[in-house]
C-alpha cells in the first residue's frame, strides 16, 4: 500500500508492508529516531509523537492509520535550530537523568498543551500518567511542563 | 560462568580505600599513541598516562590534551541517567584549570579507557573523583612546573555548581544516540527463540517455516537460536514459526522459598575487607539479650523484583579479523569484555566493548546478555548483528532483585536503648547490613541460600531488604515503648550527623504537630548507607486506597559534587522505591514467569507523586559520597510504618499492597 502523509510539515510518501506500526515507519523508514521502543503495548510513553496535534502512542498506531493526516515528532517540534519551549524548560529544570523517556514526554506535553495551554499541576500529572519515568524525575517535569506553559501563553499574546 | 566472573571481577575492586592515601605512583607522557588505532583517532595533543594508588590497589587514567584545546579524559565509567559524566568532567575541568566546556569525557570503552571496575555500588563520587582529581592535577602541575595540589573545595569553581548535563540539549531533541538506536552498515537485526520456562534446554528445533521467509537467516549455537533478518519484525514474525521443544526445570513455589533459603543457608564468616562484610560481631549476644528488660523477635519477607529500565537493552556486534567490537549500554564494560571472550573462546584482545550511555540500569545491566549473544550470532552469520530485546525480554530474561527472609531479635533496656540484636538475613544479601543504631552487643550476619531464579544487583542491593526489616523492627518497638519514633532513633543513634538529618527533616515536616486522623497516618525512616546520612517522613492517606500525600527528606552526602544532579538522584532513588514498597512484585509459578509485560507489573507514575520537600546538605569539608543508590532504602520502611500506625498491624512483608 502507498501511504502519503505530513511528517514535520512535509509531504511524505511511503509503501510500508502490512501491519507496520507508526513507531516502526518513523524509526525504519524516516530514520527519527527520537520516539522510542520502551515497552510495545502503549504503557509507557516513550514512542509518543503526535498525530493531527494530539498525543498518539505511535507502537500500537498503524502506520496505514495516519494517511492523509499530519505526524509530528521531537525531531520537528522547534523551529529551525532553535528549541521549542517545552525543551528550554526541560533543560533548565533538568527534568531528565538517562532522558530515554523525554522525547516521548515532551511530545506528550505538546498534546496536552495543544488541548489545555493552562493546566494546574494536577491536570498536568493527570495528563501525562501514561508516561512513565523510572529514573523518577516527576517533580521537574510537572515544573518543566508548568513554566513552559507560561512561556507559549505570552508568546502566543505577543503574536 | 558469567556470575562466577562477576563475582571474582568485583572482588578486584574491593576493601575500602581512603581518600588521602591516594598518590601518584608512576606519570608518563604517552609517546607511542600515534601506533594505537584508536587512540590515533582521536586527533593529536598530547596523551598521558597516570597511575593512582591507593593502598594496594592502582588506578590507571590517561588524559589527552588535544592540539585544538580538548582536554579529553578517559574512564571506564558509564553513564545511564545518574550524572556520572558531568561529575568527572567537573572534577578535569577544576583540577586541569579550565572551563567545563572545554572538557570532553570518553566513557566505557575498552580499548580507550583505564579499567577503573564497573559502574555500581555509588563509587564514582568517593573513588573515581579523587583518582581522576589526582590524575589531572599530575598533569597541570608537570605542564606549568608547579607541585601537584588539588583545588581545596574553597577554592572551587567547576566541582560543587550545579552544571546541567552535556547531553541535555541532544537528550530533549531526540538527537541522543542510545544503544537501541544504534545502526550499522550491513546490520541484521535477531530476534531469539526463547523458552517460555525459567530453566531449561533446548532440545530440538523444526526451522523449515521460518526458513521459507525471503530474507530470513537461522543461526543455531547450542542453546542459542535466533532467526536473522533485515529488519525486526521479519526477524520475529520467522523466529515465531519456529517449533522448538524445551526440556523444563521445575522451580518450587515460591511461598516455600522462606523455608527453603533457611535449610540451605551457609554460616557466614567475618570477611571485614570485603565491600559488603558478611558478618558483623560485637561483645557478647547472651550477655546482652540478658542486660535487656525486653526483648521483641520478627520476621519480615521481600518479594523478587524487576528492574524496569525504560530502555530495553541492545547490542550490536561486528566482526572484522577475528575480533569483535560489540557497542551496548552495560554497566560493566572490563567484565562484559571478560564474559564475551570466555563464551567465544577468544582471548580478551581480540573484544572491544564501547558502551554508549544508556536508557536506565539501577543495577540491572552489569552482565554481557544480549552482548554474548550478538557476539555469537554475528560470528555465525559474518555480518554485524544487533540484539535488541524487547519489554518481555527484558522482564524474563535478565536476573531479578533477590527475594529476601529477615530475622530480627533484640533486647532494649528500661531507656529504650538497645542491649542486644541478632540480625540475620537470607539470600537478599550483606549490603547495607551495618545498622545505624549503637548496638553493644550484636551479631549480624548474612546466609548465602539457595535461590531458584537468576538474581543479582539492584539499585543499593540488600540495603532496602536490611533497612526495610531493622526499620519496621525500630517501628515495634516503637509501638510497645509507646515511645516517639524519632525518639526512640535519637536515643540508639550516636552518629552526630544522622541525629542532625533526622531533626531537621522531623522539624521541616512539622512531626511533633502531626495529627494522625482517620484515614491518614504518619510514618519515618533513616539510615546510614555508604557514608550517606538520610531520613525520610510521610504522610500518607489510606481510604479510599493507599497514596503517599506528602514526603519530606534530607541528605547529607559530604562535598555535593553537583548539588542539582545530587538532589535529582535523591528524589529519583526515593520515588523508585515506591514501586518496591507498594506494588512491585514478580511472580512465578513451577516453570514459567508469569510477569512479562509492563501492563502486569505496577511502577511508580504520576499519579502516585507526592508533595516533596527534598533537601541536601552540603557538607564541602568532607569527601564526597555516593548517592544514587542509599536513599531508595528510605521509602518502603516509612510508608511501612505510617501503614502499621494506620491499622495497629505490622507490615512484615514487600510489597505492601498485595
């Protein structure tokens, strides 16, 4: 099957054999390796990229699902060389220590961001329990999550 | 094999060693790199190389300073989350006397690097810092004519600033290259045949389905089978359709594991040089259980338990004249190389193991696994290999935290003061054993037991089992004394930095004004583990389920070596243990493991957060410890005691809800 998709703002065209998954095509295929393989059942967060702007587990997504449709992953998330707001926060909070899980959280913030631009620290926990950290580094991404936020609203004002 | 290697491999690197003994013992200019490939490839400058000794033992550390201003250090070191990278780059960076940025750090591979041991029991800051510290001055000092001195903490400007870590901007880019992004040129990727009991042999194999597959290899070595191919899911979807038959050992249910470790127990003996002493004696234990007014015996159990790294472990092997160079995320790189070249039967020169920093390992990835069978795949099949194992793989085929008995007798005086303890532990192991109470007459030992699962090191090994057990037992007596908790500590502890972390951590938390209601309690921790004085308070709630409110903490650590990474290591080892309090639990019947998936097996998430007040003294005056490893023994034994204040009953077993 042919597959024609927006991957980080571009066209692309693809032929992926039957039943390969998003997680598969984007690291195989397109070589972004920023989502990762953690866990294969959509438990842990870590291949979360997002899909028409909302946060999709891309290891039990179809790749044959986001025809037509647009993919963003870490790797699209800034604008060129500079770094999105989410991960100048991530940065300066340190909210990582092996940082396997980051690009999955980050893109998992994006979507909750997309959705809701001003979550407390509960709406955030509570949107981003399907990532899992097992380094435990939870209170800086609630924090990293909080002031990035701040940061896109006035941004968003400013324009 | 591979146990008994790791065994005698860490027993090089045993025994203590104090810090001001350490001296240069031989410092030479490296005239000959321009021979060594690897080395060559490094560009030019000038290398060195040191040695450090301390006591009986040497450490080599070489140290370029390249011709475009690098100052490249070398260490066997690794890094998986825990800072160990920007820390010994700030300790070149201050004794070299330059700025951080200009200091790059080659980890973890074998051809390059000294071999300083393996990456684990928190010795990076108290050993590798002061050797790498000794290392560098010998250099700037033979550069600048000068006698080699270290940077007194006063004087420092790299060494204690919270520096981020090099790899942050890579990290949240998704451009860090972890061991299971890895490719090579050529490359197929394996998925194994695995047997679906936790011991057995393979006896057969029909391979012809998976054969018929286009591009599809098979390569058998003993009891190694593995379906090659171009990319993974073909791999998988062949080593599916192969028919192998197993012949399974039985393993005995685990609720006769208690028994079983007691009749097969081994009577510990004193080895006081060892890291971990076995066996612990003072004074008299029939005098001392005859001086108490009380006495109290308990038992308490911990369950096995999986270390859950994010990144499942992969490797990639590749051939070329008879040598292999195999780029993974282990922990152990010296000893991997060790165990690669005895399952290949291939002297230890002819493997180079490069480690890549890796996606989480808290003890889990310190034996050669996937690497030993990347190494024998690709020498069947003459092409560079890649083993990367799956979530199930990683949960069932890897050794687990052991399963721990605990036996606790004491005998206290009419002050609440201890008198005697016996302290026996089985099978979960000697780590962390030493208590933190004055104890005038004690026996504590450790019993080697039969086990029936591969086990092996976790995150602070046997301390959470042993701090875990002799916490609740303080708990008890707490309880029977009617005594304060942190009473009852301050009154056994002598140590005046422990007594300072346990009231200033009681005074932040607001102890003294704690208002047990119904449905919430209040419980607390300490201990004294690898140099490193911690406490931990709670609050819990427990309707309508269990849930961690609120957590207080202090630490002191020494010299924080990077305060901000400390406090993150602080914070991550106690969230960690969580998991092993509450939930954290593998389970097996008479052949199988049944816990495979991520989705039967409850780890610590956000939604389990509590509020947290975590604080770090920094003590610059006194060496460094160790701090990714002690305050995990914090968790379970606190919320173990808000649980026992809570419903009047003593938890004697992890995890707590189960």
């Amino acid at each position: 099957m042919t597959l024609e998709f927006e991957l980080n703002g571009k066209t692309q065209r693809c032929s992926p054999a039957e039943g390969v998954t998003l997680l598969d095509l984007l690291r195989e295929e397109f070589g972004l390796l920023g989502a990762k393989l953690g866990c294969g059942e959509g438990q842990c967060g870590s291949c979360t990229v997002l899909l028409d702007g909302r946060a999709v587990r891309a290891c039990i997504t179809r790749a044959a699902s986001v025809s037509g449709r647009k993919v963003g992953t870490i790797e699209g998330l800034a604008k060129a060389g500079g770094l999105h707001p989410l991960q100048r926060a991530f940065i300066d909070q340190q909210a990582f220590q092996c940082g396997f899980c980051t690009p999955g959280m980050i893109m998992g913030a994006a979507g909750l961001l997309n959705a809701n631009p001003s979550p407390g620290p509960r709406e955030i926990k509570a949107g981003l329990d399907g990532h899992i950290c097992r380094c435990g580094t939870y209170p800086r991404i609630v924090e990293a999550v909080r002031l990035a936020a701040q940061v896109m609203k006035k941004e968003a004002g400013r324009v | 094999m591979s146990e008994d290697l790791r065994q005698a491999y860490k027993l090089r690197f045993e025994g203590e060693l104090e810090q001001e003994q350490y001296e240069i013992c031989d410092f030479r200019q490296e005239a000959d790199v321009t021979r060594r490939d690897a080395l060559k490839a490094l560009g030019g400058g000038l290398f060195f190389l040191v040695a450090v000794r301390a006591q009986d033992r040497v450490a080599p550390v070489r140290i370029q300073l390249a011709d475009n201003g690098v100052v490249r250090a070398f260490t066997g070191k690794m890094e998986m989350g825990q800072g160990s990278r920007v820390i010994l780059a700030q300790a070149v960076a201050e004794e070299l006397h330059v700025g951080f940025e200009k200091v790059d750090l080659v980890m973890g591979d074998t051809d390059l690097c000294p071999d300083d041991g393996g990456t684990w029991a928190s010795l990076t800051t108290p050993q590798t810092i002061p050797v790498i510290r000794q290392a560098a001055a010998a250099v700037y000092a033979s550069r600048n004519g000068t006698p080699v001195s270290l940077r007194s903490p006063k004087d420092w400007r790299v060494l204690g600033s919270s520096i981020p870590k090099p790899t942050s901007r890579a990290i949240v880019t998704g451009r860090q290259i972890y061991p299971s992004d890895l490719r090579r040129e050529g490359m197929l990727h394996a998925s194994i045949v695995r047997s679906p009991h936790l011991k057995s042999t393979l006896q057969k194999a029909d391979v012809s389905a998976a054969e018929q597959l286009s591009g599809v290899r098979i390569v058998r070595s003993e009891n190694l089978l593995a379906a090659l191919s171009q990319d993974m899911r073909t791999a998988a979807s062949a080593a599916r359709l192969i028919r192998a038959e197993w012949s399974p050992e039985p393993v005995p249910e685990i609720a006769t594991w208690a028994e079983e470790f007691r009749k097969s127990a081994v009577e510990p003996v004193e080895q006081n040089q060892a890291r971990y002493p076995p066996l612990l004696r003072l004074g008299n234990l029939d005098e001392g259980f005859a001086a108490g007014t009380r006495r109290l015996k308990s038992d308490y159990w911990l369950s096995p338990i999986a270390h859950v790294p994010m990144e499942p472990r992969a490797a990639i092997a590749e051939w070329k004249d008879g040598r292999v160079t195999i780029d993974c995320g282990v922990q152990a790189p010296f000893l991997v190389r060790q165990q690669v070249a005895k399952a290949l039967s291939v002297p230890e020169d002819k493997v180079r193991i490069i480690v890549h920093d890796s996606g989480g390992g808290f003890g889990g990835k310190q034996n050669g696994e996937c690497e030993i069978e990347a190494a024998i795949l690709a020498r069947g099949a003459g092409v560079p290999v890649r083993v990367a194992w799956s979530r199930e793989e990683e949960f069932t085929q890897s050794y687990s935290r052991p399963a721990g008995l605990l036996e606790v007798e004491s005998a206290i005086d009419s002050e609440g003061r201890f008198t005697a303890m016996r302290f026996a532990n089985y099978n979960a192991g000697p780590a962390g054993i030493r208590p933190q109470y004055a104890i005038p007459h004690h026996w504590v030992g450790y019993y080697r037991t039969k086990s029936f699962v591969r086990q092996g090191s976790y995150r602070s090994l046997a301390a959470v089992a042993n701090n875990f057990a002799r916490e609740m037992h303080m708990e008890e007596w707490s309880a029977r004394l009617k005594l304060d908790p942190v009473e009852l500590r301050l009154r056994n502890i002598a140590d005046a930095r422990l007594r300072e972390v346990i009231e200033k951590t009681a005074a932040r938390f607001g102890w003294k004004s704690r208002k047990t209601a119904q449905g919430r309690a209040f419980g607390m921790s300490c201990n004294l583990e690898k140099d490193a004085r911690l406490a931990l308070f709670v609050e819990i709630s427990t309707s309508p389920e269990v849930r961690v409110l609120r957590m207080a903490a202090t630490g002191d650590f020494g010299a924080a070596l990077n305060p901000d990474n400390l406090k993150n290591q602080m914070t991550g080892a106690i969230l960690q243990g969580l998991g092993g309090a509450l939930w954290e639990k593998l389970e097996f019947d008479a052949q199988r493991q049944k816990t495979r998936r991520l989705s039967q097996y409850r780890v610590p998430r956000f939604r389990d957060l509590p509020e947290m007040d975590i604080e770090v003294i920094d003590r610059r005056e006194v060496d460094g410890a160790g701090a990714g490893e002690s305050p995990i023994t914090l968790t379970a034994p606190a919320i173990g005691a808000a649980l026992f204040a809570a419903t009047g009953k003593v938890p004697r077993s992890l995890p707590l809800l189960s």
